[in-house]
C-alpha cells in the first residue's frame, strides 16, 4: 500500500480530551463501582482480598485506558499485527511453562500479576481481522478464497487455547470472530454452511475431543438435579440465590448463599448472583441497563467512524465485551452450560479487567479519530 495510510491534522491534547466520550467513561466507572462493592460484600465487608486488589486495578488500567484513547488510531493499525503475533508468542509460552490453576494451563505469572495471554487474544484477533476487512469490498466478502486468511486468524489461537485445555475461551473467539464476519458483509449462507458444519462435527467432538469434565458440564446444564451435590452442586445454588433474592433484593450484606458460602466462586463468575440476591430483580435488571447503555455507545462510536477499520474494530470489541455479558448472566441463571466466563469490570479477575479497559481505549481512539481519512 502506498502512501500514508491515515491523513488527518495533528489534534491537541485538549482538543482529543474533548472528543473523548466521558459517559462511556462516566458508565465504566459505575459498573466498576458496582463490582467493588460486589466483591467487598463477597468478602464479609472487607475490603481484602478482593475488593481492594481490584480499585487498585482498575485504578492503572484506567489510566492505560486514557492512554490508549488519546494515541492516534492509525498507530494501533500499523501495531495490529505484532500484537497478533506477541499474543501468538504469549499462548506458546503458556504451554511450554504456564502456570497451572484450577487444572489447566493458562496463565503466565508474573509475580504481580498472573497474566491470561488468552483474555488477550481475543482483542487481537479483533484487531487483526478489523484490518484486514478495511479495505475489502463487497465481492472479496463473497470470495471464499478471499476468507482463509481470516479463517486462520481465528483458528491458530484457538488451536493454542484448546491445548490448555479451555473450550470456552476458544468458543468465544470463534463466536468473535463470527461477529466479525457477518459485520464486514459475509454472504448469510456461510453462516448457515459454518452451522451445519458445526452440528456434523458435535457428535465428533464428543466422542474424540471433549475431555470428561466438559462432558459432564453439559449434562449438568442439560439436568443439574441429577447430581445437585456434585456436578450440579454450582448452578443449583446459583438458582436458589437468584430465587431467594426476590424483587428488591435481601440488602447489602445480607445475602445468606454467599454469607454462608452455599454459592460458589461469588467472587469470580458468579458475582452477577451475589449482585441480585442482594439487590433483587430491580439491582440485577439496573446493571443490565448500564451494560445495555454501554453496547448504545460503542455503537454510536462505530456508526459515527468514517474509516471502516475503526467501524470494524469497535463493533468487534462491543461484539466481544457483550458475549462475555450474555454468556456469564446465561450461566449463572441455568440459561447456558457452566464455562470460565466473568462478568467485565465486576468480577475478580486482573487480566479480565486489564483487557476489559484496554478494548474500551481502542473503542474511545476510534471515537477521538473518527474523522480520520483512511486511504485504501
């Protein structure tokens, strides 16, 4: 490609701070809040281990957050594919000498932070397949040749999370990267063929691929009474909370499954369950609004973008931070099977939070430069 890729004047500092949108800001700062509070209930009423260790999170991710919104995008479009390839690097590294928790690999630990090179991934490949579908034209979608490439953007990482073993985080990617596709203006019936394709291989991949725990996971879902002390033991008491807590809620501290520790991983991806026994009905259908709120924003940031890359990187990122809202609540309700999926910005988690708010800077860059000229 010749020529500069993005042609637009330089722009103040001050004038990008106007620019950036203070209430996607204002809502991240709520859900945030919402979640220390979630966390600080978790923990009895105290601040520690939980509650603290994620202000001080969010706190620098923030601030990373800022810096991100306020870099010029096309400096994120020349660095998409070495973030691709770090983030290849990392997942490699995690199998050669990952840190194993909870009986997989999947984490680097790095003293101060255990990092998740696959939370990661997935805004990479985002970015990755934003760029390549900038220039594309309405033929090259319908070009099954021209969708390889895509296709291995997707599935090289997922290969590498399946390894770990982590089924869920593969199928988030692929469902991201699905997203994705049908945004840049793929033809619907490769949808319906990746459908089919899809139902021919479950029988496959239950027989060949699925490791024991996975299996039972989805008989759990499919009949949690069956075994409401063992497999089952999650999601029955993640019922009995949210049933318990009615419609306005026990109050604050006063939930009895997490107070008592009937309810499992409250801290991580159940939170949305402590939330709602306490709060009820209304504080659960409250948070939802704001999630809500912030999938209007990200699009309205998209719509806005004259440059396909920046339309393309936001709606992927709302795409991403959405399933994660959709697929966690699906979870904790008996909706969807059991699988490693927190809620962004309220559950526990550095890495989940870290990559939550920098996908947040990328979408406030593409809102600050949404004028920028992008040259094909």
């Amino acid at each position: 490609m010749s020529g500069p890729i993005f042609m637009q004047s330089d722009q103040s500092l001050m004038v990008k701070l106007r620019h950036l949108n203070w209430g996607l800001v204002l809502l991240i700062f709520i859900i945030a809040s919402i979640g220390f509070a979630a966390l600080y209930s978790a923990a009895g009423g105290s601040w520690d281990p939980w509650a603290s260790r994620q202000m001080q999170r969010f706190i620098i991710g923030m601030i990373g957050m800022f810096i991100i919104a306020l870099i010029d995008i096309k400096w994120w479009y020349k660095l998409v594919w070495p973030a691709y390839f770090i983030g290849i690097a990392l997942l490699i590294v995690v199998e050669l000498m990952g840190h194993v928790g909870m009986g997989a690999q999947r984490w680097i630990d790095l003293g101060f932070i255990k990092l998740q090179p696959s939370e990661m991934m997935k805004i990479a490949v985002v970015m990755a397949l934003a760029r390549y579908f900038h220039p594309a034209t309405v033929d090259d979608m319908r070009r099954l040749f021209f969708l390889i490439i895509p296709a291995i953007i997707v599935m090289v990482p997922v290969g590498l999370v399946l390894l770990q073993p982590d089924l869920g985080t593969s199928l988030m990617i692929i469902m991201a990267g699905a997203g994705m596709l049908f945004i840049a203006g793929a033809s619907i019936w490769l949808f319906v063929a990746g459908i089919a394709a899809v139902a021919a291989i479950i029988p496959i991949a239950w027989n060949f691929f699925l490791h024991d725990y996975q299996k039972k996971r989805v008989m759990t879902f499919l009949d949690p009474e069956s075994d409401p002390l063992g497999a089952g033991y999650h999601i029955t008491q993640s019922k009995i909370a949210l049933g318990s807590g009615g419609i306005d809620g026990r109050g604050f501290l006063e939930g009895t499954q997490s107070r008592l520790n009937f309810l499992p991983e409250k801290q991580t991806d159940f939170i949305f369950t402590l939330w709602a026994e306490e709060q009820g009905l209304f504080g659960g259908a409250i948070l939802l609004f704001l999630f809500a709120l912030v999938f209007y924003y990200c699009i309205w940031i998209a719509m806005k973008c004259r440059h396909n890359f920046g339309r393309y990187l936001a709606l992927g990122l709302m795409i991403n931070f959405s399933l994660y809202v959709f697929i966690n609540i699906g979870m904790v309700m008996g909706l969807l099977p059991v699988v490693g999926a927190p809620l962004p910005l309220i559950s526990y988690g550095g890495t989940s939070m870290l990559a939550a708010l920098i996908g947040f800077g990328l979408i406030m860059s593409c809102s600050i430069h949404s004028d920028s000229k992008v040259t094909r």
